[in-house]
C-alpha cells in the first residue's frame, strides 16, 4: 500500500536528470555529453574524456593542458597513506584495499569536504582522479610484496599507471606501444555508463550530504559484485573453469540448463538488448592485442571459441544475450600481464571519471533529494509481544 511502484532492480525508475551520458540500449547508442563513444574511442584519450565527463564540452588545448597539470600535479599520496596499506592481510583482495583506502581519503584531505564551495567540490574531484592509478598500483604492490612505486609525473596518466605497477629500480620498463593503447581505450569505454549500479551508490550515498571520497568508497563497493564490475574477473575464473577448448561445449549447455545456477560471465546486458556498442569496438582491439603481443594462451583460445559458440546459439540469440565488454576487457587485462584479481580495480580508475562527474552534477542540481526508496512489506502484521512467565 502507499502512492509508489514496485519497481525491483529499479528498470522503470529514473532517479535524476542528467547531461553526462545517454544510451540507446535497443540500438546500441552510448554518448557521452553528445559524443558517440566510438568517435571518442577513435580520436580521444582517457584523460580528454575525463575532462569532457566532469565539465560538459570538449577541452581546447590551453584547457587541456591545465586539465592534465592539474591531475599530475595531485598524483601523490599522502606518506601516512601507506601504512594504511600495509594494516591489511597480504592476501586482501585489492578491491578491498582499494574502497578502504579512497574512504581513508576522507580523513587526509579535509579541505575537500567543504562541499558547500565548488572549488573545493572540483578539486575533490580531481583529487580522486589523480590519486585512484596511485593508490591501485600501490594495492597492487603490496599485495605481492614490493615497495610501491611513486608516480612519475612526466608520463601520461595510462603510461604514468603502468609503470606504477609493474616498473622494478634501476629495470627500464619496456611496454609495447599497444599495451598503453589498449589500456586507453578500455578506460574511455568504462569511463562512464549513466545511472549502473556503482554510479547509482555514488549518487545515494551523495544525496545524504556525505563527503566525495566516502560516496566514491561506496561505488567501489558496489562495483566489485560480479554482476557489475566484478564481471570481468568472474570470466577469466570462468575460462580458467573451463579449461581447454574442447570443454567450451559443456559449459554452453550449463549456462542454458535452468536447473544449474551457472550462467556465461561476460554475456548479457541490463540495458543493452542487441549489441553493446564498446564491446564492438574493443572486441576488435581485443583480437588486435593478441595478436601484436604475440600472445599463446590457451584460456583465450577457450575465450574465442566461447564466443563463437554462444553468438551462434540459439538460447543466446533468442535472449538476445552478446558478449559485454567485460568479456573482452578480462582478456585483454589478461594479455597485458594484469593480474585477475586487479581486473575490477581497473574499471574502477576508469569509472572514477563518471563517478566524480555524476557527484559534480548532482550537487549542483536544485532537484536533488535524499535517495530514499519504499518498499512493499511482506512480514508479520502488527502483534502483542507475548507475555513472560
Ligand atoms: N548466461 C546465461 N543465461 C543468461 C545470462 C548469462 N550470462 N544472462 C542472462 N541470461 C538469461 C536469464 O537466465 C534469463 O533467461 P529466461 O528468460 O529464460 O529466464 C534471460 O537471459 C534474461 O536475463 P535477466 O537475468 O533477466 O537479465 P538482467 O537484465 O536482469 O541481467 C545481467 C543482466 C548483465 C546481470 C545478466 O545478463 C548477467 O548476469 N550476465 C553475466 C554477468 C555479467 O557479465 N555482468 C556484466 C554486465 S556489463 C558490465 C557492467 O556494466 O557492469
């Protein structure tokens, strides 16, 4: 009973008006502040995205330029930062590390927390998107025991990241031209994606006041579920599952069987019913990078040959069911020498540029209300506590 709707998982219910980003889930359409994503994949680079998300047009290339020294110049953390780090297990997953460290930010960085004043909302921001390659390279880091890297600022913000997570003192780090490319690209197309479920946690936890680094934690945390972000490391599980190629049809016949809860990782799509236009793009990049590295892995011939099976299946076409990016990004990630436990946090630096953009948008929105859902009740009706004795 009340004036609402049930409204599970929230498929009809718009929570905002927004300028950011716009898709077309039955035609494959994803713009961002007007620009199709694969003219911004084609011509772009993560960092102009960025700016283009958080501010609304394109940069010229004074503005750009600012943009990048601004970014750079927040690339560090704080020293104390570290031992935060080093009080989780060894074994912690990064995501974990990750969320706990970006809501520690909350605590270091108090001038951003003036959310009344807008510079100091913008450099929150900025903040968040300078220090996120950081604080993940260093998760990273730690996790397998070496000493985090400190970011060398005349790089670009992809190479910049890349170095923080694998260079080693006195080794110069040899990166083919395609790996720095590749990354690029995957995170213009994981930068934003409008009202998903970690941009919709950012939003809530932004709609109550809260700091920007505490709502960020939280999208970080919704991010790592594997129906959300946590999609790309549940495939590389899934085709190290499977194993070898010649098993590829076994778990196709799983994934259909309704009896089994075992479903494809990497396939389907909420909003995209009939194709998802960055998983065209990258799905070429994809077969592109496997084929510059030169590289034989036996999981991503069980990958190609899942693909081929399911896009060729009849469950799957009737559902409408194709290959997602993070099928591909998995692979990718993979290929590069990423570790699969670092997957998720890569779509969240990536993410990190919607995220920021969204909070942005949001505090300056007039019509912005706590988030407060209903719900239909389905317990107990009223009854006396019972008597004692
Ligand atoms: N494998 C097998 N069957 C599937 C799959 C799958 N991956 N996805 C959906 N189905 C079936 C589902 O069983 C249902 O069948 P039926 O109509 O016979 O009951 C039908 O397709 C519709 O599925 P749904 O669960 O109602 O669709 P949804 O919109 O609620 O879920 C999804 C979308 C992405 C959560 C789902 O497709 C899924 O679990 N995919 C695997 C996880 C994954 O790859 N997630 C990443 C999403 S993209 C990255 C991001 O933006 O986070």
């Amino acid at each position: 009973t009340g004036n609402f709707t049930y409204d599970p998982g929230f498929t009809a219910t718009a929570s905002c008006r927004s300028a950011i980003t716009y898709i077309d889930g039955d035609n494959g359409v994803l713009l961002y502040r007007g620009y199709p994503i694969e003219q911004l994949a084609k011509h772009s680079n993560f960092l102009e995205v960025s700016y283009l998300l958080m501010h609304g047009e394109l940069p010229d290339a004074k503005q750009f330029s600012d943009f990048e020294h601004e970014v750079t110049h927040h690339t560090m953390i704080h020293e104390a930062l570290k031992s935060f780090l080093q009080g989780f297990r060894h074994d912690a997953h990064p995501m974990a590390m990750l969320a706990g460290v970006i809501s520690s930010l909350s605590g270091f960085y108090h001038d951003g927390l003036d959310i009344e004043d807008p510079a100091q909302r913008r450099l929150a921001a900025i903040r968040l998107l300078a220090k996120m390659p950081t604080i993940a390279a260093a998760a990273y880091r730690y996790s397998i025991g070496w000493p985090m890297r400190y970011p060398r600022n005349n790089l670009e913000y992809v190479d910049r990241f890349l170095h923080m997570m694998f260079e080693v003192p006195s080794e110069p780090l040899e990166l083919p031209p395609v790996a720095a490319k590749a990354l690029d690209l995957l995170f213009i197309l994981h930068a934003d994606h409008e009202q998903n479920a970690s941009t919709s946690t950012v939003r809530l936890v932004g709609s109550t006041g809260a700091n920007p680094y505490a709502c960020v934690a939280a999208g970080i945390t919704a991010l790592w579920g594997p129906a959300h972000g946590g999609a790309n490391e549940a495939v590389l599980k899934m085709l190290e599952e499977i194993g070898r190629p010649e098993d590829v049809a076994k778990a196709v016949a799983r994934a259909k069987d309704k009896d089994d809860s075992f479903r494809l990782m990497g396939f389907g799509h909420r909003v995209y019913k009939n194709f998802d236009p960055r998983a065209t793009i990258i799905r070429e990049t994809c077969h592109q990078v496997l084929k510059d590295l030169n590289v034989d892995d036996p999981l991503l011939e069980v990958a190609m040959r899942l693909e081929e099976a399911a896009l060729k299946d009849e469950y799957f076409v009737q559902r409408k069911l194709y290959p997602n990016v993070d099928f591909y990004s998995g692979i990718i990630y993979k290929a590069l020498g990423i570790p699969t436990e670092m997957f998720t946090v890569m779509f969240a630096i990536a993410r990190t540029a919607g995220w920021v953009s969204h909070w942005l948008e949001q505090q300056n929105d007039p019509e912005n209300k706590i988030g407060r859902p209903r719900q239909i009740y389905t317990g107990a009706d009223s009854r006396d506590y019972p008597a004692k004795g």
